[in-house]
C-alpha cells in the first residue's frame, strides 16, 4: 500500500494538475448517484420495490429503500469527498446488482440505436458500460484519494496535525 501511495506521490508532484484530477470524477459520480436515487424516490420507493420483486431480489421493499439511500448518501458524500473509501462499498455492490440483474443481457454498449424516426433517434436497453466506467470512478477516487475540496483531505489533516506539532526540535532537525 505505501508503494501506491509513494508511486501516487511522484506523480503528483511530477504533474501538479494531476491533483485536481479526482474532483471531476467526483462532481460527476456523486451527482449521478443522487440523480438515480431521487428518480427511485420521486417514482416512489414501492415502484422500485415491485421492480425489484418483478426480479426476485429477496426483501424488495429493504433493498429498495437500501438502494435509494445509498444512492443519494453515497453520492452526496462522493461529491463532498467525504468517506469516500468506506461508501465506495455499497455503492459498487449497488453497481453490481445492477450490472448483473439488469444490464448483462444487453451487452457492453451503452448506446443501442434502433431506429431513427421524424421525432428523433430511438434507443434500446442501455448495456454494463456505463456501470463499468462508474466503478472504475470509485476505484480511481479510493486508489488516488478524493482530491481538493475533499472533506477527506480535512479530516486527515486534522488527524496528522497533531502528530506533525508533536515533534521535538532535535526530532525535526533529523
């Protein structure tokens, strides 16, 4: 592990934008996270639940409302940086059942046009694409850490300071 770090270090300090990097990955993973959840929300949680019965996921109306409030906490807290590592878990399980009960059948594709019409372009069922690339996100921010503007990035801040003023001055010296 301190081996990606210092390999993440050198990079960072090679290319000084490259800090800046996880703040899009974030921006765009935690809104379309809260975007999902408010949409199973706003459709109403049992709408879901009767989708997911329909899939023979056990508990229905449990996984429904897990699902909705990962979905919008997890991707709030994406989008603030916050606890990144630890809601990277639910929501790349979230991701998963996702990929494997619903998009799997389709194939990669996320774009699957069937027809084009006077009204406009006509779309099939969306493949696992996207899923991928959304848990490739998660992956990169837990690997790379969550950026600037991170509550992450304050909260080890203020874990480490104390130990960085702890030092005696002969110990800084060294």
């Amino acid at each position: 592990m301190k081996a990606v770090g210092d390999f993440v270090l050198r990079l960072l300090t090679r290319f000084p934008m490259a800090r800046w990097s996880p703040l899009p990955l974030r921006m765009i993973v935690g809104y379309g996270f809260m975007q999902h959840g408010f949409a199973k929300l706003s459709n109403g949680p049992d709408t879901f639940a009767a989708i997911l019965q329909g899939m023979s996921v056990p508990a229905p109306h449990l996984m429904a409302w897990l699902t909705i409030l990962t979905e919008l906490f997890g991707g709030l807290a994406v989008l603030l940086g916050a606890f990144v590592t630890i809601v990277s878990v639910p929501m790349t399980a979230v991701l998963l059942v996702a990929m494997f009960k619903v998009h799997l059948q389709y194939g990669f594709s996320s774009i699957k046009l069937l027809a084009v019409t006077a009204t406009g372009a006509k779309f099939g069922p969306v493949g696992f694409e996207v899923i991928l690339l959304y848990i490739a996100c998660l992956a990169a921010l837990v690997i790379g850490g969550s950026g600037p503007f991170a509550i992450d990035g304050l909260v080890r801040n203020r874990i480490e300071a104390p130990t960085r003023t702890s030092r005696t001055p002969a110990a800084a010296v060294r």
